[in-house]
C-alpha cells in the first residue's frame, strides 16, 4: 500500500513580524488614531496638537493621549517646540505600514504571473511606425486625466521612437481601431541595470473599461519575461486606483510612496512606486 503523501507546507509568517504587524494594526484600531494619523501624513510640515485638536474637532488631551499611542509604536515623532508640541510623520511609516499589509496579505510572496481572463475581443500585435499618431492621440487623452502622467503635452513620435525598447511596444485593438498601447523603457544605459524598464500602458478612452489595459499588461509582462527583461517597474499617481490594481494583478507590488516627488501643474504629487520580477518559472504567453 503506497504511503499518503505528506502535506504541501503552507506560507507562514514569521512570528516576530505578526507581532510587529499586530502591535500597528492594534494601535489602529481607534478610529481617532486612523484620523490623526492621516491628517499629520497629509501636513508635509507636521502640525501642533493644538492644530490636530482643532482639525479634528477634538479635546487637546485626548489627542494628546492618542497622538502618544501612535508615537509608542512609532507612526509619529513628537518634537517640543517652546510651549507646544509639534507632531510629525515618522517617514519610516510610509513605507513600514503598506509593506506589513502587503506581507499580512500576501503580496510579497509569491504573486500572479500577469492577468488572466483576457477578454475575447483585444487582440494585441507589435507596434508600428505608422501607429504613432494613434499612439499619440491616446497618450494626450490619459494626459487629460490629469492622473497618468507628469508629461503635460504628448512627446514627438521621433522623441518616442527612441526611448523605448524596440522589441517591447504592443497595440491593442477591438474590431481593427486601435485601443490603446504598452512599451516600456530602458532606466539607464549601465550594462547592469540591461533588464530593467520603465513600463507604460494606456488606454484609449472610448474603450476603457473593456479590459484592454489587462490584454495589454499580459503581452508586456510575458514578453518580458521571454525577452531577458528581469525587472519591469512603474510609478502611478495614487488617485489612479484602476492602474494600481492593474498592474497589482499582474505580479506587480507596492515598494513604497515616494511624497511630493515632483510638481504637477504646479503641485506637488505623490507616487507608489511599483516594481515586478521576473519568475524564474516563466510564464506563458498568448498571442
């Protein structure tokens, strides 16, 4: 009689990080403290517990007295300045706390391939010279949306032609219009750094919402992957929740937020920085 086989051994955290993760989430179980907490990381110069108390329309010592809580666990630094206190965002926080949630929730360990369920009706094909006024024209409507992109006019075609990678540009299209696009960059010219890129994907509005964006990061990440690109990383703006869980769902995680970054008619705007890396198993492509 042939011996049942043992068990496949399951994820596990470690045990020091789930009582680090667990310390944070417990101090944030007080909806007060969630609301301090995001009201000092949204001040880039802090604020005084009398400010916070007034903002939040609370008693001084009861902020006081959470503003202490977070502190204990390391969220804030409070600083006496005279008679007051100024409180600041502990910038460690900003990358600690969306890394303990991507590690509660699995993220960082092993991660989907590229996007499945590919809708029928996008096919995607190689780029070609005679796409970029297509090209062009969907790049100025993401431009339009004011969260795609620093750019605020749409590149020249020659400008375009010659930063990316010749071999990594896709067309989607729907009934033979063009739906939108992906290419991705090369970040430097150090032979290290050869199988790194900054990847883009944009969609074409009229067919947003038709999962192009998802046929399109599919060919991108497995051509990658096919082609000796190791690494594919991108930077979206926060408010562009579609394009986060985009590129979360293909294999892409979250390293950080990288704050007032860069200015945006004539704003300061935040980051995510994202990053993707090539499994060694590889992945299967679909033409």
């Amino acid at each position: 009689m042939t011996a049942p086989s043992a068990p496949s051994a399951l994820p596990t955290l470690a045990a020091a990080d789930a009582e680090t993760y667990a310390a944070w989430f417990a101090c944030l179980a007080e909806p007060a403290r969630v609301r301090l907490l995001h009201t000092v990381a949204s001040a880039p110069a802090g604020a005084t517990v009398g400010e916070l108390a007034e903002a939040l329309e609370l008693r001084q010592s009861t902020v006081s007295h959470h503003l202490r809580k977070l502190a204990d666990v390391g969220f804030v630094t409070l600083t006496k300045a005279g008679t007051s206190t100024r409180v600041m965002i502990n910038p460690e926080c900003c990358t600690g706390l969306p890394h303990a949630a991507d590690a509660v929730m699995g993220l960082l360990a092993s991660r989907p391939c590229c996007p499945v369920d590919l809708p029928a009706d996008v096919s995607v094909r190689a780029m070609e010279p005679a796409d970029f006024d297509a090209v062009r024209r969907i790049y100025a409507e993401g431009i339009a949306t004011g969260i795609a992109t620093f750019e605020t006019e749409v590149p020249p075609a020659d400008a375009l032609d010659a930063t990316w990678f010749a071999d990594h540009r896709w067309i989607a299209e729907i009934d033979g219009e063009t739906a939108g696009w992906a290419a991705a960059a090369p970040v430097s010219t150090r032979a290290a750094y050869a199988g790194v890129a900054e990847t883009s994907v944009y969609v074409a509005e009229s067919a947003r919402g038709r999962g192009v964006g998802k046929a399109l990061l599919h060919r991108q990440v497995t051509a990658a992957d096919a082609g000796g690109l190791w690494t594919l990383q991108n930077a979206v703006f926060p408010e562009n929740k579609a394009s986060l869980a985009l590129h979360h769902n293909a294999g892409f995680r979250t390293l950080g937020v990288r704050e007032r970054v860069a200015r945006h008619h004539g704003a300061w705007r935040d980051t995510v920085m994202l990053e993707r890396r090539r499994d060694d198993e590889g992945c299967t492509p679909v033409n």
